[in-house]
C-alpha cells in the first residue's frame, strides 16, 4: 500500500521537469512574437514612408533635396502629425474615434474632401493591418489559424465591403442630414447600451456579427463615419471581450479601407502631402497604444469605449443640430 501512494522514480521526474518547463518557454515564445510582428511594423512604416516622399516629391527632388526638406517641415506639418497621432492613439487603444475627429478637422483648416478621404483611407490601412498584428503579438487578440478571432475579422471584413456596396445605391435616395441623425442615434444608443448593461455577459452570436459587418459598413459608405463604434461597441454586446473586439476592429477595419484605397488610386491618386503625415503620426502611435490596451483591465476599457462611443454618438447629433 505505501508503494501505491508513492509515485513511481520516471513519472516523478516527467512531473518535476514538466513543472520545469512550464514556465521559461511561454516566454521564449511570446518574446520572439514580439520581435517578429515590431519588426514587421518597421519595415511597412519605412516603406510606406518612402513611397509616400517619392509621390509628394516635386521632379526637381534630387538636386533640391535640402530645400524641398525645409519647405515640408513646416508647423502645420508637424500639426497634422501630432494630430493623426492622438487621434490613432485613442483609435486604437478604444476601436474607435480616428476618422470621425481627425476629417472635420482638416476641412476645418481647407483641405477638400477628396485630399481628406483617400489619405485617411490609406493610414487606416496601414495602421489598421499593423495594430491588429502588434494586439495579436501582444496577447490582446488571437488571429491565429482556426481561431474565432480571425473568423470574426475575416468575416467583419466581407460583410463590410458588402455593405459599402449597398450603402453607396442607398446614399444617393437619402439626404444627408437624415444620414447623419440616423448614424448619432444609433451609435449613441450602443453607448448607453454598453454603458447599462456593463457587468452583463452576453453569448456569442454570429448572426450578430455579420450583422454588426453590414451594418457599419453601410454608416461608413453613406457619411464616412460610424463604423468603429458600431463594431467595437457591437462585439461586446455580442459576447466579445472589449480587449478582443478592439484589436478585431483594427484588422478588420484595416482590411475594409483595401478596397477604397485601391479605388481612389485608380481614379483621383492620394495626396501624397497630406497622406504623408497622418502615416507618420499615424504608425507612430500604434506601439503605444498597444501596449496601453495590454495593461488596462477589460472592464475599465469595456467602460471608457462605452463613454467614448456615447459621446462620438451626442457629438453627431450636436453637428446635426447646430
């Protein structure tokens, strides 16, 4: 009997080098991740970056470089950077807000509409696809083979360019103000959802989520805005963690701007003046936002994307208004 209480010399030493595993190679192995997705960051910052100075370059680049850098570098320059920064610092720590603040602010100081869309398109792209890798490398997100997670995305992303589609036959038998009403009631009305019913769980649901796809896709083909709110509101009523849903709603909607941003260089080009700082300031805070949504609890977040939905809904309505 003492024999049989006693485990055997081989299984103990399988548990006690078992318990000495456990713990060094998880670590090994996330550390690697990072480096692997930082690394990959850089290289599509650099290349984006170059791409863009050839393209806002003037012909006369190579024998003019020092005074072509002196005319660029200018306040309203490093304005507009500081400002894609905060705005995609705050977008992708909460999976929301970067469009919707940073173009009524470039219409503000006279930029055109169609300078202002087709650069914010391309630096949601880039940061959108980066971020959604950097949540995933840091543990916020899975987007690993077979995982829910990259389903979702995936599937966010289809019925997203769907839903444009559709979005662009409605718009034109809308006005405009009713569009808009329409988006400010219904993100607001998610805000005060999220917000009422914040220590509820909710069961997953796909129905929900494709629903969710369409649904902000059509907000942003018919006004440009309203698509991260609904998303990133909408999967924590549809059973998601908020740290999840945000780094979903980054990749997914990095994946939703291929389309536009393949259209309008086919079309109308992107401004390469304009795009270039909003990448800068743009790729810039990815890192840190990351790393943010990686050390705030998911109820805090679940609470501040309940508020900042809320308040981007009021602020719709506000405009609207006045």
């Amino acid at each position: 009997m003492e024999r049989q209480d006693q485990p055997s010399a081989p299984a103990a030493a399988v548990n006690t080098r078992a318990r000495c595993d456990t713990t060094p190679a998880p670590k090994k192995r996330a550390n690697g991740i990072g480096k692997a997705y930082y690394f990959l960051w850089a290289t599509l910052f650099f290349v984006a970056v170059s791409f863009l100075l050839i393209r806002s370059a003037d012909p006369a680049l190579l024998t003019k470089l020092a005074e072509t850098s002196r005319s660029f570098l200018t306040w309203q320059v490093l304005a507009m950077v500081m400002a894609a920064f905060a705005c995609e610092y705050v977008d992708s720590t909460l999976g929301m807000g970067y469009g919707t603040t940073l173009a009524p602010a470039l219409l503000l100081v006279g930029f055109e509409p169609l300078q202002i869309v087709p650069a914010v398109l391309l630096s949601e792209l880039l940061t959108g696809l980066t971020s959604g890798v950097l949540h995933h490398g840091a543990g916020n997100v899975n987007f690993r083979k077979g995982s829910r997670h990259r389903h979702v995305a995936m599937l966010l992303a289809v019925c997203s360019i769907v839903g444009t589609v559709i979005a662009v036959m409605v718009s034109l038998q809308i006005p405009k103000w009713a569009l808009k009403g329409y988006i400010g009631l219904l993100v607001f009305g998610i805000g005060v959802t999220i917000l009422a019913t914040r220590n509820r769980t909710y069961g997953f649901s796909w129905k929900k989520i494709a629903g969710l796809g369409l649904l902000a896709a059509f907000n942003k083909g018919m006004s440009g805005g309203g698509y991260g709110p609904v998303v990133c509101g909408g999967q924590l009523l549809s059973g998601l963690e908020a740290k999840s849903a945000i780094g979903i709603t980054s990749m997914a909607e990095g994946l939703t701007c291929v389309v536009g941003v393949i259209m309008f260089l086919a079309t109308v080009g992107i401004d390469g003046r304009l795009a270039l700082p909003l990448v800068i300031g743009a790729m810039l805070s990815v890192p840190a936002s990351v790393h943010s949504v990686k050390a705030f609890s998911g109820k805090w977040l679940r609470m501040a994307i309940g508020v900042t939905t809320l308040v981007l809904g009021a602020t719709t309505l506000i405009r609207l208004v006045f």
